[in-house]
C-alpha cells in the first residue's frame, strides 16, 4: 500500500508538470498580426509597396505572453508568399517575439498549407498547451477547428472579426477589439490600460469600416431605406458597441 509521504509527493510532482506544460502560441500573420487589408487584394498590394503596420494591442499582448512565459514558442503562419514580404524581418521590425515563421512557398497551391502546418507544430510539441490565433477574412476558424477536433489538443482559438458581423461559437472567442480580451489571456494590468488607451483606429482600422460599409451597401436590397444612410448608420452602432470603454 503506498505511504501518505509517497502519495503527496507524486500529487506535488504532478501539479508541477502540469504547471511546467508548455505554452506555444501559433499566429496568422495578414489581418491578424498585419493591417494587410488582405479583403481588398488590389489595396493589400499596395499597402505592401508603403509598409504594413501591426496591429499594435496584439502585438502588445504577445510581447506580455511572452513576459510571463519566457520559455513560450512563438509559430507564425502565412499563406503570403516571401516575396511579397519577409515574415521573420517584419516579426523582428515590428518587436515581436521571436518565433518560426512558415510562409507558403510559390509551388503549394491548395489550401492545405495551414493544416499541414499545424499538424507538424503539433507534432514537434505533442505535450504543449496552446493558444491560436487568426481572423475571419479566409478560413482560420475552419482550419482551427478541424485541426482542433482530429487532434484533441489543449488549446484556445482566438479570432479577430476583422468582417465586424459578431460570429458566436462555443470553441471560438471573437474579437473585434484585443481590448475584450485582456481578461481571457490574463494580460498584465499596465497593457490593458495601454490597449484601453489606444486610438480607436489602431484597434478597427478605418479599411475594415469601410469594407464593412460596402458590403452592408451591395447586400442591401430594399427599396424602403436608404441603403448608404442604413450602412453608415450600422457602422456607428458598431463603432459604438466595440469601443473601449463604452
């Protein structure tokens, strides 16, 4: 029969390998991390000749992640080829952690970069919890949440609702702003204040209001309302209920 001494001793070795797991933090890159506009090709092209700037709540809270986990991994994935931009020089521009940065070589065409990825992030870190994050201009919470249910992972999924339209999902936490999800990750209280304090526009670049607005516009298919008015109306509610602070 085992002795209380050697019962709590095994009780206290594994409370601390569960509190030693490891983190590992896995990131899309355009319109997660990147103001890319990736909803408007033609105008994501020409962002890349001037410059993408980060969206910089995120970057905050990966930087605090990082902080308090200083043995965290860092994964970013891009399905941007590297000659439209360098993922690891924007990573380090940018005052990222540093972490693997995969990008879709010219030859891969399907859609199976991201899940492929995720699959070998998995793998190389079979006993890691995780936290993903993406956006829902493409298919990330698709990918996530298939990979999710062949793996059984223990993980968190994120989403920027870079469409604005409020998606609910019982395995998903969306975001519109990194301000609602200060309290989910844990952030320190200094960057919450700093997230809180942020100009609006650096939170909901001004691109995904208008994209917004255009789509509200083309979807708008009665005759009794004022499409652009209804859309510039609905824009503010969205303002309005997204802000910090509101």
């Amino acid at each position: 029969m085992m002795s209380k001494l050697m019962l709590l001793a095994l009780l206290t070795f594994s409370a601390q390998c569960l509190w030693a797991r490891e983190l590992v933090i896995v990131s899309d890159l355009d319109e997660t991390l990147r103001m890319a506009n990736v909803e408007k090709h033609f105008k994501a092209g020409l962002k890349l000749v001037k410059g993408v700037k980060p969206y910089p709540a995120l970057v905050a809270i990966f930087n605090d992640i990082k902080k308090k986990n200083p043995d965290a991994k860092f994964y970013y994935l891009s399905n941007s080829y590297p000659f439209l931009y360098k993922g690891k020089k924007w990573i380090r521009e940018n005052q990222l952690p540093e972490g693997v940065v995969f990008q879709r070589s010219l030859k891969d065409k399907s859609k199976e970069f991201k899940p492929r990825k995720l699959k070998e992030i998995a793998a190389a870190n079979p006993n890691a919890s995780y936290l993903f994050f993406g956006d829902n201009i493409e298919h990330d919470p698709k990918f996530y949440q298939e990979f999710l249910a062949e793996s059984k992972i223990d993980a968190q999924v994120f989403i920027r609702d870079a469409r604005l339209i409020f998606p609910i999902d019982s395995d998903v936490t969306y975001f519109q702003t990194e301000a609602q999800i200060t309290d989910d990750l844990d952030v320190s209280l200094k960057v919450t204040r700093a997230i809180n304090a942020l100009d609006f526009s650096l939170l909901v670049p001004n691109f995904l209001l208008k994209n917004l607005e255009k789509r509200l516009i083309r979807e708008c298919k009665t005759g009794a309302v004022n499409c652009t008015e209804a859309a510039e109306n609905r824009i503010q509610e969205v303002i309005q209920e997204i802000r910090p602070g509101n």
